[in-house]
C-alpha cells in the first residue's frame, strides 16, 4: 500500500508541475483535487489496516467499485501521466537542442516563445540568429556543445570578420567626413 501512495503523491506531484505551465487547465486541477482525495483515502486505509494488524481478528478489504468516481480519476491521472511521462515541459527561457531547417541538424538554442499551436520561436546560441520550430522536435539539452566543423568556424569568423570591416569602414567614412569640413573651413577662412 505504500507504493501504491507514493506512486499517487508522484502522480500528485507531476500534475502539479503541469499546472506550473498551464494553470487554467480544468482538467488538471479536477485531477488534482481527486489525487488528493486519493492519497487521503489511501493513508486513512493504510491507517486502518495497521489497526486491524494489531487485533487478532482478519477481516477481508472492501474493494472498490469500478464504477467509482475516484477510481476513474485515478485511470484518468495514470493514463495522463503515462502519456506525458516522456515530454520534457517546455518554458521560454530553457536552453535546448532546435532543428536549424536550412540543414535539419540540431543545435544548442534559448526558447524565446512558445505559442499555443506548438510553434516555438527559438535564438540558436552559436550566430544568435532566429528560427521557428515546433515542440515536438524540441530535445533535451545535454549540456555538451556542438563542436562546429571546419566550414561552420569559417563562416562564423567570416560573420565577425564581416561586422569589424563594416565597423572600420564606419570610421573612415566618419574621418574622412571630418577632414572634408576641415578642408572646407580652411578654403572659407584662407
């Protein structure tokens, strides 16, 4: 019977975390006010069967009706749980693995906004350029980065090396700017 309660407060436990995400979820609250009942039930049975253990006389446990409201609630929690045991709750901010869909190769990303269709917008870390996805193609970040192959570290340095050409050609449009009105108040003043 201990189990079977520890197996509902993690049920419990994992509803709860999905309330975390989507607060307004009739569903989940209903779940989770009967796994609450539940786990008051179980520890009142446990309770009285550590009682009924003490007196010498066996009695048989009432079982419970299938047709019961608290044990469809309780189908209701274990399927819930079994099919959303393996996905990974999404927020904005985690950092993850996303499909880049130029090359369908996956890369180190941060959830920028995660919309109710299941697109997700996402800020690969690597060039800080965005890109669309969807949830279902999302993966766990493993905490190791993607080495980058040759031809990725070439035109990463070419994207840097690009914007400090722009950056020094910035500069001497400004310098020469200024050494044309320099020129220009000498001739006025000469």
């Amino acid at each position: 019977m201990s189990d079977e309660l520890q197996n509902y407060q993690l049920q419990l436990q994992q509803v709860e975390a999905a309330l975390l995400t989507d607060p307004d979820n009739q569903e989940l609250q209903k779940l989770k006010i009967d796994l609450n009942e539940v786990i008051d039930l179980t520890l009142d049975l446990k309770n009285k069967a550590e009682e009924a253990a003490n007196q010498p006389e066996y009695t048989e446990p009432v079982g419970v009706a299938e047709d019961d409201e608290i044990t469809k609630s309780l189908l209701a929690v274990e399927q819930f749980v079994a099919k959303n045991k393996a996905k990974k709750i999404w927020r904005v901010g985690d950092t993850c693995m996303a499909k880049w869909n130029d090359n369908g190769q996956f890369y180190e990303a941060r959830i920028d906004v995660i919309n109710p269709d299941g697109q997700v917008n996402v800020t690969f870390e690597a060039y800080k350029n965005r890109g669309v996805t969807t949830l279902a193609e999302l993966r766990e970040f493993t905490g190791q980065k993607r080495v980058l192959s040759e031809s990725e570290k070439l035109k990463k340095a070419k994207l840097h090396n690009k914007e400090y050409l722009k950056k020094k050609k910035q500069k001497k449009q400004q310098r020469f700017k200024e050494l044309e009105e320099e020129r220009e108040c000498e001739k006025k003043s000469g």
